[in-house]
C-alpha cells in the first residue's frame, strides 16, 4: 500500500512551483537509519532530482554526493508534498 501526505496549508491566489526531490531510508546492519547533519538540523540523505534522473537515480546520485556512499534502492515507501511559501520583498 501507497501512503501518500500532504504538509502545509496551500494559500489561495499563490503560484507554488513544483520541486521534485527523492530521499532514502538507508538502515545500517543494527537497523539505525543514516542522516545528514547541518546547520538547519538532520535530514535523510537525498535532495532534488534533476534533469530526467528517476528518483533512484537521484537517491543514489545524492548518497555519492553527500556522504560518498554506494545504495542499493529497494523498495519506494511513500510519497509526501509540502507546501512551502517565501514572501520575496
């Protein structure tokens, strides 16, 4: 089964532009998940999928990047959205 989630209120009047990403759950032989650490908090390795990569292009492209790792991806979990809105001035 397909969990599928939207985060995030959607604003009347507002053009949102899509930005597609893919991140993976990389579990370790004792089943702790693997993250990455910045200043803004932790986050599961992945990011934006470019260009016409599939999202396992993407996860294993970023798993290089970030923490030059090499991922085996097995199983698609789920789909989430967010909404996400910057007022520019």
């Amino acid at each position: 089964m397909l969990v599928e989630k939207s985060f995030g209120e959607k604003i009347q009047n507002i053009n949102y532009i899509d930005r597609v990403g893919a991140y993976g759950l990389i579990l370790n032989e004792e089943n702790k998940v693997a993250v990455v650490k910045t200043k803004k908090g932790y986050f599961l390795l992945g990011g934006r999928v470019e260009n016409e990569e599939t999202h396992e292009e993407c996860i294993k492209r970023e798993c290089s990047e970030e923490v030059g790792m090499d991922v085996v991806v097995k199983n698609f979990i789920c789909k989430g959205g967010k909404y996400d809105y910057i007022d520019s001035i």
